[in-house]
C-alpha cells in the first residue's frame, strides 16, 4: 500500500510537478526531509505515529525506517513541486490549495489507520495530525518565501509538541 501511495505521488509529480523550477523548491525539500529526520532522530524510542506494512510488503519495506525513507525520497518531493509549483496568488485560492492538501494527506492517513499500515502512540490521534498537518503546510509555504522565519516557527511548534506530549528527556540518551 505504502508503494502505491508513493508511486501515486510520483505519477502526480510527473504529470503536475514544476520540474522547471525545481532548484527553487530544493531548499525546502530538504527542509520537509530535514524535518522528518530529526523527527525521527529525536523520537526514536517515543514514537508518535510508526508506519506498518502488510504480510505482502514485509519483505520489501521491512517496516517504519524503509517505509519513511521511501516517503523521504519521494512523496516529499513530490509534494513540494505539486504544492509550491501550483501555489495560487489569490488568498481565498491559497487557503483551499492548503486545505486541498491538509485532507489529502489526513485522507492517506486515515486509510492507513483504517488498515492497520499506521499505528498512533503516546496520544496521538487524527486530530493532532490535521492541527500537524496545517502547520506543516503552512511552514512549507513559509519556507519558500522566508527560511529562517520558518526555521524560528517550526523549532518553536516542536517545543511545544514535545512540551504537550511530554516527551521524556531520557529519549535524546
């Protein structure tokens, strides 16, 4: 399942990507990828959501650390050429271009709790990845346009996650 999502988001890229420009996009690629890492890096033992794959993909993912790389590799991307290379300049158009991709995503997820490929943890549920989901996508944007504001932002948004779940101190060990 998490192949197909990936090989969906790639199509998508291809098809809709702003390829032309994609040297404006690479920094914040880098910022999602470098956000997801340190993510991991930080919550390595307390995990907050953990990716899981069917008895089929087993032996190809061999479970969260594979599965994530490959949604590092390229649904990131992808998402970033999509997302940034279709921004609209109207407001009203930007907030449901956000919207748009806050669902998405939150779509992807619930099909993903729904057949067991994505277990929650330590208290978090769907309604912390949409709140997660609309700063992330708002940071994206932020980043495009201003990366050390969003730099500032997202450090402060990660403190206060930490602070909010309680994220024990003996996991940076």
């Amino acid at each position: 399942m998490h192949f197909i999502y990936t090989m969906l988001f790639l199509a998508a890229a291809i098809k809709w990507g702003d390829w032309r420009n994609w040297r404006a996009y690479y920094p914040t690629i880098l910022f999602f990828i470098g956000g997801d890492l340190l993510k991991n890096a930080l919550l390595y033992t307390h995990r907050m959501w953990e990716y899981q794959e069917t008895v089929i993909g087993e032996h190809i993912f061999f479970g969260h650390l594979v599965i994530n790389l490959m949604v590092m590799a390229i649904v990131y991307p992808s998402t970033i050429l999509i997302y940034l290379g279709k921004y609209p300049h109207i407001w009203w158009k930007q907030l449901l271009w956000q919207a748009f991709w806050i669902l998405l995503y939150a779509t992807i997820e619930c099909i993903d709790l729904h057949f067991n490929l994505l277990h929650h943890y330590h208290g978090w549920n769907m309604w912390w990845s949409l709140a997660f989901d609309a700063v992330m996508f708002s940071m994206l944007r932020l980043h495009h346009k201003n990366p050390l504001l969003a730099w500032g932002l997202s450090m402060i948004w990660m403190i206060v996650l930490w602070n909010v779940f309680d994220v024990p101190m003996k996991t940076l060990k």
